[in-house]
C-alpha cells in the first residue's frame, strides 16, 4: 500500500488550482489564462534560441505568437516535479533509480536505452503538443472545463492512442 494523497483529494485540488489559476490570470491580466504547459517549452526553447541568434527568434512567427522566457507557465512546469519529489519524501517512497521496475521487465536494465527512450517519447509528446495546440492539461483540464468541443476530440485521442499504445508496449499485467 502506498502512502500517497487519495486521487479524489488529488483531483479536487487540481480542479481548485485551476479555478484560481483562471481568476488571478483575469485579475492580473484582464483575460483568463487557462493551465496548460506546453507552452512553456516553446518559450524555454525560444529563451536559448535567443541567446544564441536574437535575429532569428525576432524573425520567427511562432515565437512572436508564443512568446520567449521565464513565465508562470515554466514555473508550473517546474514545480511540478518538484512537488513530485517533496511528496514522495514526505511519504517515504523516493527512491533513486535510473530504470524503473516495470521498464525493466519489458525492456531491460540499460539506462542508456531507456534514456533514448525518454528522450524521443518526449520529443514526439511536446511535437504532437504542439501540433494539436496545446497538451494534456490545456485540453484535458482547461479546454473540458470549458466544454470545448475540441478538446474533448483531443483528449479522446489521448486515450485512443494511449491505451493500445501501453497495452502494446507493456502488455497487461496481473495483480
């Protein structure tokens, strides 16, 4: 048994960051800005781009849309692994390990395999982010709580890749 929150608990405060994350955003900014964090490796990305080539950042498009730098998009992204981290210490489940257990039996020890692993699963999730506008959380959370057609066309898609995908990669497990 694992110590951890209950995902009820979980679920309501997540919808609660929400809420408040649309009401400060209005008040700060005079329109709401919905949670969603693919955004912010767009203006990480831009951040470094600019470092090295300002001209072509100021060239771009895309990042005229989006924007560059440190925003409270980036600090989401940031702090949510290390909310991870705090919590697991708090519960007493941290554990350092370069490969987990479950990719261990599908795939074996190596944490360079399983680096490239991570690597490219990311690279092709922030594309497809990207592409479709926005990630899990802007779709899932944001744009159903906002009963946008489109994002529950999205999120639909999520689980009519995701699932097989899994099943196919992992395989069911018995408990």
């Amino acid at each position: 048994m694992r110590n951890g929150w209950s995902p009820y608990l979980g679920g309501a405060l997540t919808g609660l960051l929400l809420v408040a994350s649309v009401l400060v955003t209005y008040q700060l900014f005079g329109h709401p800005r919905y949670l969603g964090t693919s955004t912010a490796y767009v203006r990480v990305s831009g951040m470094i781009e600019k470092a090295v080539s300002p001209q072509a950042v100021a060239r771009n498009e895309y990042y005229r849309k989006e924007g560059t730098g440190i925003d409270w998009k980036v600090m989401l992204v940031l702090g949510v692994p290390l909310g991870a981290l705090l919590a697991a210490l708090r519960n007493g489940e941290f554990r350092l390990r370069w490969v987990p257990e479950r990719w261990t039996r599908c795939f074996g020890n190596s944490p360079v395999v399983r680096a490239i692993g991570a690597f490219i699963g990311g690279f092709l999730i922030i594309y497809g982010a990207r592409l479709a506008g926005g990630c899990p959380s802007g779709h899932g959370l944001s744009g159903m709580s906002q009963l946008a057609v489109s994002a529950f066309f999205v999120v639909t898609g999520f689980f009519a890749g995701g699932i097989p995908l899994a099943l196919i990669l992992y395989g069911r497990e018995r408990r």
